[in-house]
C-alpha cells in the first residue's frame, strides 16, 4: 500500500483557531506572524522593530547600516559603536563584576519625545537632547533643551524597509561606521543613513509628554519647567519676573525650551550677583 498520495500534518479540527509560528530570520530576529504590524521583528526579547512613525515611542535604540548602534558619549558627541554579535554581553554595571545579559548599552538607549506627528527629538542617557549644526551639518548632544535644530522628521523608506532621519537643514542623519555621526547627506539614499529603530516593549504605548510641554497658559508651563529643575530652599518656587509675551510667541516657533532654559540662566546669574554683593560688603563691613 503507497501513502505517496496521503496529505501529512498535525490534526485538524473544526474550530480550532490556527497559531501562528515564530521564525527567525537571517539576522536572529525573531518575525511573529500573528503581530499586529506585518513582519514585526523582536530583538532581545522586549525590543521591537518599528515600521511607522507612530511607534516611535518611548526609549529605543537605533541600528545602523554597519549594524552597529548609535552611542552617546559623554563629552557631547554622537558615534556609531562597533557591531557585535546579537548574544554578546554587556558591560558590567557599575561595581557588577559580571557582564550583562545581551542588549544595547545604557549609552546606546535613547528617549524619544513626540513634538507631533511628523517632528521627534532624540534625549541621550547623559539628559541632553541631539542636535545638528544647520551650517557644518556637526551632529552633537550638548543641550539641555530643544528648538529647531533639535527637532528631526522621520521618513520610513518602506522598499528599503529602513528609516531615515531628515534635520532643520533639509538634510539627513548620516553615520558612518565607527565614526562620529554626521548631518550632511543630501540623499535619504544616500550611503550609511538608512536606520531601525528598535523600541522598548515595556515603554509606555502612549508617551507622556513632560510637563513643560504641556498646552495651557505659559505662565503654568513655566512653572513646570522651573519646578523640573530647581532645589526648593524655604519652601519657595523660584520662577523668573518678567513679560511673558516671548515665551508665547517662542511656543508658536517651537523655540519655547531654548526660551525658558535661557530666562532661567539670567535668573541664576542675578541670584549670583546679588549673593557676591552681600559676601563683598559683610566682607567690607
């Protein structure tokens, strides 16, 4: 007797919902064939690929063509670290002799703040935002807030299946490998300037955006803003005097944190001055 014409395979029964298998593809990712977004890849158990702007939430980590991530380093620049494999442990955590579990490193995580649907902003580990130079197209990662140059579009090229960072100037994020990264790319196709994103499952689906960010008078916004940073002394919130017409109008030009971080730099310099006048003239007397 043949069984040639006999069809092979698990049984079948009637209502039974079918399970969809978990594959891995060529780069050890693994592909769900029941997610919600078609070919949706997962690295390192929680971090997942995204494949349109509105998953761009939360913290991430960012790959580049060389396969290498972006790094912040702590002297303000941006690099692209070297590639490793995807079972390679990390580093030790502070007095940890014992490396850790495979995964990006702390300074390869970024945090992403949704200014709105088609502008982001990237915030290092180190609480500074990345910024491009409009004029040297220098990318760095010194300020403590955002304006335009901090403020970045991003395009997903979906025959590429890559995503692509586009700057105030008109151009594109590019990182070369084992090199600084730069802003000076013409082309979204240019070389080295395709990226994945790969975002934190246990993010927040739904970004929080910070206090200083929220709509409502600017006086409240400035509030939030100073209470962010300020070391309460007696109990006393210490928030700048003065009109505040052009932190509206800074608000309407997306410039409002670049406006507030500098109205509270001339309010630490004048409680400077004022303190040196006291110490010079007890000094004196």
């Amino acid at each position: 007797m043949s069984y040639d014409s006999v069809r092979t395979g698990s049984l079948k029964i009637k209502g039974m919902k079918k399970k969809h298998k978990k594959k891995k593809n060529h780069h050890g990712d693994e592909e769900d064939g029941g997610s919600e977004v078609a070919g949706a890849r997962v690295r390192y158990g929680i971090w997942h690929n995204a494949t349109h702007p509105d998953q761009l939430l939360g913290t991430a980590f960012i790959e580049t063509e060389s396969g290498g991530y972006l790094e912040a380093v702590n002297n303000g620049t941006i690099s692209t670290a070297e590639p490793r494999e995807l079972d390679a442990p990390t580093k030790p955590r502070e007095d940890d002799e014992e490396p850790g579990p495979p995964g990006p490193e702390p300074t390869e995580v970024f945090s992403i703040v949704r200014i709105n649907d088609s502008r982001v902003a990237l915030k290092t580990a180190f609480g500074r935002y990345v910024s491009v130079d409009t004029d040297s197209g220098q990318v760095t990662a010194r300020t403590e807030a955002m304006g335009v140059r901090e403020l970045w579009q991003p395009i997903f090229l979906e025959e590429e299946g890559v995503l692509v960072l586009r700057g105030p100037h008109k151009k594109f994020l590019c990182s070369k490998p084992m090199h600084t990264v730069s802003g000076d790319a013409d082309l979204p196709t240019d070389p080295f300037v395709g990226l994945r994103v790969w975002v934190c499952a246990d993010s927040t689906p739904k970004a929080k955006k910070p206090e200083e960010e929220d709509t409502g008078s600017v006086k409240n916004v400035e509030i939030n803003y100073v209470k962010k940073f300020q070391s309460f002394k007696d109990g006393k919130l210490l928030v700048p005097k003065g009109e505040r017409k052009a932190l509206k109008q800074a608000m309407k030009e997306g410039q409002l944190h670049e406006l507030l971080l500098d109205r509270r730099s001339k309010q630490k310099a004048g409680l400077l001055a004022r303190l040196l006048a006291c110490s010079q003239s007890l000094s004196l007397s």
